[in-house]
C-alpha cells in the first residue's frame, strides 16, 4: 500500500502516517515538503465563498487546515475572519455599547 492509501484507511494525516511508518522503522523515501496531492481548487474556493470554513473544506478534501488556507491565499480569497459573524460583531461595539461605556 501507499502511504496516501494507509493513511486514508486510518484517517489519518500524510505527515503523521509517514511519522509513525518511520517510527517503526519502515524503508520510506526521504522526508520532503510533503506529499503532492491533487485538489479541485474551483471547488474548494467554491465551497469557502458559499460560506463553508477552512476547516470544513479541509475535512472534506482530506487535506489540513493549512493546505486550504495557503490554496485560498494563493487564489486571491479574501480569508474571513476567526468566528464568523460573531467575531465581527466583537470587534465593532454597537452605538448603545459605546455610549453606556463613556458616562
């Protein structure tokens, strides 16, 4: 089997698949800046500017967090910011807000 296709059985990263391989001793090619991998990079984009996270786009693309983000950056996507609406509503304070502060 290939270490894609172990990994992929156990549900676990490229990276750490080959980490434990190497643990235990297993012959590998030697370490280098990760696995290529294929990813439909229209449909990753499509996906996050329909409102999924990186997160989600990650999980359902077997890939990592960082590999989405570097893919939306490189692509030009404007990257939203932690926490969704949420955030955004923290950081500005509404009019109420700011005027019961300063008495």
């Amino acid at each position: 089997m290939s270490i894609t296709d172990i990994s992929q059985t156990y549900g676990l990263s490229l990276s750490w698949t080959g980490r434990l391989l190497r643990q235990e001793g297993a012959a590998l090619p030697e370490i280098r800046q990760g696995v290529r991998r294929e990813l439909d990079v229209p449909r990753i984009v499509r996906a996050y500017e329909a409102g999924a996270t990186i997160q989600q786009c990650a999980n359902d693309h077997k890939t990592s967090y960082g590999t989405i983000r570097r893919l939306l950056i490189r692509e030009k996507v404007p990257i939203r910011p932690h926490g969704g609406q949420n955030a955004r509503n923290r950081r500005t304070p509404s009019p109420a807000a700011r005027s019961s502060r300063n008495p």
